[in-house]
C-alpha cells in the first residue's frame, strides 16, 4: 500500500467531530476489508466505509473488536463473513 493511499484512507476515518483510533495493524486490516468489500460488491471505498461504519456501524461492533479472529482468515472467509454480518443488519439483500 503507498503512503499516500494509506493517509488517504487513515483521513477519511474520521466522521465529523469523532475520530476512530486504532493501531495501524488494526487499520491496514480495516483498509482490506473495505478495499475487499469494494472490489466484490462493485462499490466505491467511500459508499462501503459509509455502509460499515454510520449505517451499519460495523467498523466498531464487528471488524476491530474481532480483529484477531479474523484477520488471520482468507480474504474470500473475510469477504463473505462481512457480506454475511451486512444482510443480517438488513444493509445488503
């Protein structure tokens, strides 16, 4: 990943006056799950970030608090496990 695409994705963490703090194992991971959910569900980074963290608030129930369960899975467990927790949440169908 470039720097400028890591400070990239690190500036837009933060939404409005709250900023999410993680370490940067737990954003690279973060980063791949919505660079991976982008890619399978033909989104943007953005429309998925917006969907995991102020729809579905995800980001903070879901991907950092089982950040050590998952991220030692494959991308396609990881991918599928999140559009999972997604239709759950009534965000995909």
């Amino acid at each position: 990943m470039t720097n400028q695409k890591y400070e990239e994705m690190l500036n837009n963490l933060v939404t409005g006056d709250e900023v999410i703090f993680m370490d940067e194992k737990t954003l690279e991971f973060t980063i791949f799950c919505i660079e991976s959910l982008a890619e399978r569900l033909k989104m943007s980074s953005k429309e998925i970030y917006k969907l995991i963290n102020s729809d579905t608030d995800i980001l903070n129930s879901y991907i950092i608090p089982c950040y050590e369960a998952l991220h030692s899975q494959s991308k396609n467990y990881i991918v599928e496990d999140l559009i999972e927790v997604l239709k759950e949440r009534g965000a995909l169908k």
